[in-house]
C-alpha cells in the first residue's frame, strides 16, 4: 500500500480567511516546523506543493523543506479565489503555471508535480501543464462529495464520476480517462476525503475513512494521498471571521458561517497530534510512504 503524504504550503489563513502575509511568516516559523518535525520523526518523505506568492513573499518557506529532503510541487502563483485555475483559457494557464514555476525552480531546482488551488481546475488545464512541463497533478478528488459546503461545489460534482485509481487524462475532460502524458493521482476520498479538515472536525469519520480506503488499496493497489496544510499547524488566535463570498443565501449558511466555524477546529498542536496517528495508523496498516514522483516512476 502506497501512501502520498502532500502538503500544501500557501499563505491563507483559515481563522481569518484570507491570504495574510503575516501567516507567510507564521507558517515558516511555526507551521512548517512543527510538521517537518513529525515527519522527521516518523521518517517519511512527503510531497510540497508551494504557491509562487508564498515563496516571493518568504523564500525561507521553500529553503527550509528543501533542508529536510521532501519532493517540491507547485500550488499554482497566486491562491486568490478571483484566479482560480477553472476561470482561466488555456494561455492564461500556461502563463501562471510559467510564473510559478520560474519562482520555484529558481530555489528548488527542476519540479514536475502540480496540485490547483482550491482543485479548481479545468478541461484546459492538462494541456497546459504539459507544455510547461509537468508530469503529475493532484488536484481531482474522486467521489469526494461537498454538497453545498465549498465554493464552486456544483462544479465539483464532476468528481462523482471520475476514476478512482491512477490514469492519464482525456484533453477533453480532467475527470475521463485518455492520451495525456500528465498522471493523475487523485486525492483520496469516499464522499468524505482524506484531508486535513476532514481529520480536524471529526477524527473519527476519518478512522472509518482509513478502514474503506485502506481495504480498497489492498485490493485495488490504488495508492493512498492524503492532502494537509502547514498553516493548519498554526494556533488560532481568534475566532472565524465571515468573509461573505457567498452567492446565494444557502451558499451563505453552509460554505461562509457553518464552514467557517467548522473550519478552526483543531488547529495548531491539536492538528499535529492528529496528523502523527494518521501516520501511525497508516504504518500499522502496512503502508510505505513515497512522493508523487517515487509513485510515477513506480508505475512505469
Ligand atoms: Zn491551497
């Protein structure tokens, strides 16, 4: 059983909800430190994916991964949810994923792993990371099923159908098999997914996810990802802030206030010691952890 533990290292901050310098800097000096740290201890190598925004902001961030040994991906440039990869054309694309991959290489050397931020992401978006390069993305959660709880969440309906092991894309559509050379390697999930969040709100509904996901790995050898957060390691400081995003009153009641206040939950030293059983569990459970590329050279 394939474990890909992946990172997402961006300058949010989930109390505030918003994209915050200051939790750039918090993330380097608290966040990544105390992740880094359980990962050492449990000796796995891991997969970072960093927004080009994070890195020009604080360099440091990329330098102090690096130290540690882990694979290095690309979280898109900005995080910004007026440029999310699903509203973007096809040149559009290719320009931001130039942008964030210059910022990235210029410290990290070659990369080729992609992850969209907010998995938004279009029928667009495997030729364009082919033609900058790329050879793996991460940003499809098959059967992962959000209901009205995130934004852009009709959209992601097209997740009920995707394949649920490995596959080359279609240049149609992202969530079909096809002729692409990009490998997707879909975050795993089972109408709930195996995510940060998922494992703050309610620890138990992921041990119970573990049992499904790991059975099917035995069965099906579909490898398990796991996607988690530095700044889910920082504490909060305050309560949730609303910032209404909503479109609609419904969107308002569950992606702004019942989200928001869901969203806090366990940060900080509460996700650490959450995300270290996860890691326990796992390894009991027979896993070997490898990055987005040990898995793609795996399978060739
Ligand atoms: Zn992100």
């Amino acid at each position: 059983m394939y474990f890909l533990m992946t990172n997402d290292v961006e300058s949010f901050s989930i109390p505030l909800n918003k994209l915050d310098y200051n939790t750039a800097r918090e993330v380097y000096k608290v966040g990544l430190p105390r992740l880094l740290d359980v990962y050492a201890k449990h000796d796995i190598k891991c997969t970072f994916y960093f927004t080009g925004e994070i890195i020009e902001s604080v360099p440091e961030t990329l330098e102090l991964v690096l130290d540690y040994g882990h694979d290095i991906g690309c979280h898109g440039f900005s995080h910004s949810h007026n440029r999310t990869f699903d509203s973007m054309n096809l040149y559009e694309q290719i320009a931001e994923l130039k942008k964030a991959k210059h910022t990235i290489e210029k410290i990290a050397g070659r990369i080729y792993d992609f992850r969209a931020p907010a998995l938004r992401i279009n029928e667009f978006t495997i030729r364009a990371l082919e033609q900058t390069g790329f050879n793996t993305d991460s940003s499809v959660a098959s059967q992962r099923f959000d209901g009205p709880f995130t934004f852009g969440s009709k959209r992601k309906l097209k997740w009920l159908v995707a394949p649920r092991n490995p596959y080359y894309p279609s240049y149609d559509s992202v969530m079909k098999k096809g002729a692409s050379n990009i490998l997707e390697i879909p975050i795993s999930a089972y109408f709930f997914s195996y995510i940060g969040t998922t494992m703050r709100i309610s620890p138990l509904i992921v041990k119970i996810l573990e049992k499904f996901l790991f059975a099917e790995s035995q069965r099906t050898e579909k490898p398990i990802v796991f996607l988690f957060h530095p700044n889910e390691c920082l504490d909060a400081k305050t309560g949730a802030a609303f910032a209404r995003r909503a479109n609609n009153v419904v969107e308002y009641i569950f992606a702004d206030v019942i989200r928001n206040r869901l969203k806090v939950k366990n940060l900080g030293t509460g996700a650490v010691r959450l995300i270290s059983e996860v890691i326990k569990r796992s390894k009991k459970a027979g896993a070997e952890f490898v990055t987005m590329q040990d898995y793609r050279k795996l399978m060739e």
